[in-house]
C-alpha cells in the first residue's frame, strides 16, 4: 500500500516513456525491413524475383518503349507495388545480382491517395500480364 | 505418427477403447478432401509427456455419409466437430452448422467438390 | 420460480481486444450457460494455402494468421515441410529460431498481463507493463527488422544472423525485463487490487483440465503437465534450459504467475542461446517438393498449435491444417465460466488469453 503511494510520488518526475513527435524525429532503424529497391542497368532480366514473391508485389510487363538494356530481350518494365509488398525480401535473396539490381531498403511507403490509383492501376497491369502470359 | 484405419461404425468402440484421459490429449478432428467425392476424416491423440507420441484414426467417406459424434467421450471434441461440419459439409452427429460461416457465405470451402 | 436472464459478451466490448461473442445464461448474478460464437473474422487461409499459394510462399501467409504468435505458425509450417523434404537445418539455426520464440513469449505474456490488469481495474499497471513491453518490441525489430510480422523463418533456416551489438543489446533489454517481471511478480501475489480479482476466481481443477483437454498456461496453472517444448525433438529446447512452469490452483491468480514464470523461462533461455550460439550457417538450402503427411506441434505462447500438412509431390499443397490453442480450449473456457459471477467474466475471459484471429483462421 505505501510502496505504491511512493511509486505513484516517484512517477510524477519520471521522464514519460513516449516521444514528442513531430517535435523529436521518430529513430529510424538502419535495419529496418523497408521498400525494395531496384537498379535496373543491374537487372538481367531473370524474373527470378518475380516467382519467388509470394504476395506478387513485382511484375514484369512488357511495354512498348522499353528500358535500354541488352538483356531485356522480350521488352519488360519492371513494376513494384509497395501496398502489396509484405517486406519478406525473397525476392533480393532470389536475385543473381542482389545489392545492384534488387536491394531492399529501410524506407517506409507512404500513405497513398484516391488520385494514386494504387489498386486500379496495379490490377491493369495484372491484367496486362496474363495476357501475355 | 501412427495411422490406424477405422470404419464409421465402429470408431466409437475403437476411441472408446483407446481413450485414456489422463494418458491421451485429444488434439483435433481433421478432415481431407480425395478424389472421387470421398473423404478422409481423422481423430488425432497424442501423450501426454512423452516424445513425439502420435495417433491418427482414420475412416474413409463418402460425403453424405454420417459421422458419429465423440463428444460424450472427450468433450473437447465437439468444436472440432463444428468446423468439420462447415468446412466439409458433410453431417456429425449432434453438431450444427455455422461456427465460421454464414448462411450467405461461400459453402464447404474445403470439400474439393461443391464451389 | 426459477428465472433466468441472458446476457452478451460481445461481439463488440470493451474488455474485449478480438471480435467473439459470448451468451451468457444467468441466473442472478451466477452463470448457468454458456454458448459462444467465434467464426467473425475467418478469413479462409487454410483455403488459400491450397489454391492460391505455392508450398514456399505459405510460411509467410500463415504467419498472418495472427499477430501476436506469428513466429510460432510460420515456424510449426515451416518444420512441417522441413520434415517432408527430409532436410536437416543447421544447429545455429535451431538456436536462433528458439531464441525469437522465447522473445515472442516474453511479449505476448506481456501484454495479457497488463489486459488481466486493465480488466481488474488497474490501468496504471496495465500502461507500465505495456510500457516494459517496448523493450522486448525493439529487440524483435532488432533482430528481425519488424516489430511485429517477423518473416524470419525459411525453409532451410532463418533470414537474419545475429550479430554481436545487436546480441549485446538484447541481454541488455532482456537484463532490464527481468528486473521489472520481478517487480511485477511481488505486485500480482501482494496488491490488493490484484488479488481480490483473481484470487479463487475462473478455477480449473485438474480433473477438468485432463478432461476439457485443456492446453498452455491455463492446463499448467491447473497443474497438469503439458507443455509441447517438452514433447517435441526438433529444436533443442532442454539443451538451452527450458523449465515447465505449473501451479496448482488454477484460478485467475495461478494463470498469471504461471505466465510470469514463463517470461523468466524464457529470459534465462534467451541468455543461454546468446552465451553459447554455436558456429555455422544460418540457412542451408532444401530442395524438393514435398510428398506425404508430417504432424507438427509447437507451443505458442497460448498452448500447443499443430499443423498438419500433406503434399502430393507438386507445388500446391493437398491439405493444411491448422489446430490453434484458443480454437481448442473453447470447451474449457465454457466449462469454466459455468458458476461464476457475470461480473468477472471479462475477467476471467482476458485470463484466458484468447486470441481469436488465430481461431477463426
Ligand atoms: S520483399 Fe517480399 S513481398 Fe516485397 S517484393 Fe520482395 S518478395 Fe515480394
Ligand atoms: S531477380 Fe534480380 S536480376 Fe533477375 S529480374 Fe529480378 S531484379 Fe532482375
């Protein structure tokens, strides 16, 4: 009984466990799981990290004004949905070249509007793809 | 694990027979879609403090057949009983339909058969 | 003349975190009948796993099967298809996957301390432990880079090495933990508040426990003896110091020190793995596609999940199966509130640590 009266005196000059946000910044993590990231100079065109993605966040579609890139044989864009992404990094360790053409980083997506058009746009491309498929 | 198989009309006596309560943990029901409109029903037990003890009774079905209900020997039984009978669509005695799914949902969403 | 009244327990209520409704059929103030509703947030994920998903991608789909023991799923999965391919992971790897099971023990047991603690009216005790908690969240975030959704088992190992600062900060955090789970525990046997809620209150004799099969903290705090760590061979649980922990009175009260006693566990094996991580690679590579049936069990923070998997030699799976600790100690729960005052039930609800996205799946 005492020992909390003195606890509850105490508490009144502890320091509160929470942060002033948006006067102090949040600490970001350096090894956060964040965004993936792609070069795509690197990438050889192996579509390897579009099978091992199990939500299907990158897709391969082809286009018609298609990124110089001698490997780019069937005239592919790489697309990457971070709404969909889970953040696993499968995909980086499915990459032949991770750290130049798939990297992930520690960034997190941002909130996106109704003018985005995350979801139509991203099921167009779905659609795109199993066109071709 | 050990897999025994047993027929509808006599898992009863069976499970009867084998269930010790206080040496046997009931762990689950589980059910099996196979081909031909058949289906795998399993009752797992395994011991109680010893490695990686497990005992599966299994009886092959046909989905419209009825299966008897354990829950007057283990008690715990009868929440899996339910979800067979959502999931699979087929009848256990004494036990209702509807524990996950409503009436306006999508029906028997494991039975391989009636999507 | 004998009447009686019934009331809900949900499915909306504040002292409830999850969606489940309880009817409650009382007579005064005494619950004679219990009848409960659970299926309202079933998402159809042992459905997905064999139409939508191939076998290497579904660790990370059942892991969102539920928050708070998403390791244990996407671990019990993952050794499942370990033991259908017949692969054998290296011992560091073991060590390492133990070590984020305890960690997320010590974090779920945390946090239904501080509910069993808000639902007896002690918010301040609920904020503090919710507070140490963040200790335990960080080294997850740490370790793993999230803080909630670990995605750190694969097939063949884990995703992350542990390296040495971030080794020293988890003894650190861990070191600051115990202090305040030794705090806690004088205050759950000896405040007042504490005890006039719990103590005697939502029983379970053993009998019953051996019965309703009950599982995890609730069939230990009854005394009985089943803890799947002890169970099961495929991580060296005994090797880094693992103690069941049981009581015998089963109330409310024996649930929480039963727990508290598990956070220590878990500690003392958190320390252990760290002091002696053996040498080796964290990931060796498994090939194959799985064929057959493999029964695995672990015990997550709640009791024993079990799944059982069965492949046909292909990428898609025939039948996962997932058995999770509320969904199997529903008949318990009822059989409990049988008797008691409808005034605890919140109280006896939150003791249960029920989890009710991993029920409704
Ligand atoms: S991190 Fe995972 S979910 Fe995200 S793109 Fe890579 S594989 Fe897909
Ligand atoms: S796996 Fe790497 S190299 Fe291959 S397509 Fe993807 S980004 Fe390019």
């Amino acid at each position: 009984m005492f020992s909390s009266f003195a606890k509850a005196f105490t508490n009144l000059f502890k320091t509160p466990q929470t942060i002033d946000y948006p006067l102090t910044p949040i600490e970001q993590e350096k090894e956060h799981r964040g965004l993936i990231e792609y070069g795509q100079e690197a990438c050889i065109y192996c579509l390897k990290c579009e099978k091992a993605c199990p939500p299907g966040a990158i897709l391969f579609v082809p286009v018609e004004n298609p990124p110089e890139n001698e490997k780019n044989k069937k005239g592919l864009k790489y697309h990457y949905n971070p709404y969909l992404c889970i953040y696993c990094s499968e995909c980086v360790r499915a990459c032949p070249k991770p750290d130049e053409a798939l990297w992930q980083s520690n960034k997190k997506s941002l909130p996106a509007t109704k003018e985005d058009r995350v979801n139509e746009s991203w099921f167009e491309l779905e659609r795109l793809k199993k066109q071709t498929d | 694990m050990k897999k025994i198989e047993v027929s509808l009309d006599t898992v009863r006596e069976v499970i009867e027979g084998f269930y010790e309560y206080k040496k046997w943990h009931f762990l689950t029901l589980n059910g099996l879609a196979l081909a031909e409109n058949k289906m795998e029903v399993q009752w797992i037990f395994s011991k109680y403090e010893a490695l990686e003890e497990t005992v599966v009774y299994f009886a092959q079905i046909a989905y419209t057949d009825v299966i008897p209900s354990i829950v007057d020997l283990i008690p715990s039984a009868i929440i899996s009983q339910r979800e067979l009978v959502d999931m699979f669509g087929v009848q256990v005695e004494g036990s209702e339909k509807g524990l996950y799914l409503d009436e306006d949902s999508l029906q028997n969403p494991l039975s391989g058969c009636s999507l | 003349m004998k009447q009686t009244i019934n009331i809900p327990l949900g499915s909306q209520h504040i002292a409830l975190l999850e969606p489940v409704r309880f009817k409650f059929e009382c007579e005064n103030e005494k619950i004679i009948g219990v009848d409960s509703d659970v299926g309202f947030v079933h998402r159809g994920i042992e459905r997905a796993c064999t139409t939508k998903f191939k076998f290497d991608s579904i660790g990370y789909v059942v892991a969102r099967v539920c928050g708070l023991c998403a390791i244990t799923h996407s671990l019990s999965y993952t050794v499942a298809i370990e033991k259908l391919l017949g692969g054998e992971i290296s011992k560091k790897a073991k060590y390492l996957r133990i070590l984020l099971l305890e960690l997320d023990r010590i974090h779920s047991h945390m946090l239904c301390l501080s509910h069993t603690c808000e639902n007896a009216g002690f918010e301040a005790m609920f904020m503090r432990i919710m507070g140490d908690r963040e200790l335990v969240m960080e080294i997850q975030e740490l370790l793993t880079g999230n803080r909630v959704q670990f995605d750190y088992i694969s097939i063949g190992g884990v995703n992350r090495d542990l390296n040495s600062t971030v080794a020293l900060k988890i003894k650190e955090n861990l070191y600051e933990v115990k202090q305040r789970v030794l705090g806690y525990m004088d205050e759950f046997t000896n405040n007042w508040s504490l005890s006039l809620k719990f103590k005697g209150i939502g029983a379970l004799s053993l009998d019953d426990a051996y019965i309703f099969n009950a599982i995890g903290p609730l069939a230990r705090a009854s005394g009985l003896n089943i803890d799947v760590r002890n169970e099961i061979d495929y991580l060296p649980f005994d090797e880094v110091g693992f103690l069941m922990q049981t009581h015998s009175d089963g109330d409310i009260n024996a649930r929480n020190l039963v727990r508290l006693n598990e956070i220590l566990n878990s500690i003392l094996m958190c320390e252990n793995i760290i002091n002696g991580l053996p040498e080796g690679e964290i990931f060796t590579k498994i090939k194959g596609k799985p064929n057959g049936e493999a029964i695995v069990r672990f015990e997550a923070p709640r009791g024993e999940l079990m799944y059982y998997v069965k492949g046909n030699g292909t990428a898609m799976l025939d039948r996962v199966r997932i058995k999770t600790p509320t969904f199997a100690s529903i008949p318990a729960f009822s059989h409990i509130f049988v008797g008691q005052d409808y005034a605890d039930a919140p109280a006896i609800l939150a003791s249960f640590d029920p989890c009710l996205s991993c029920t409704a799946k």
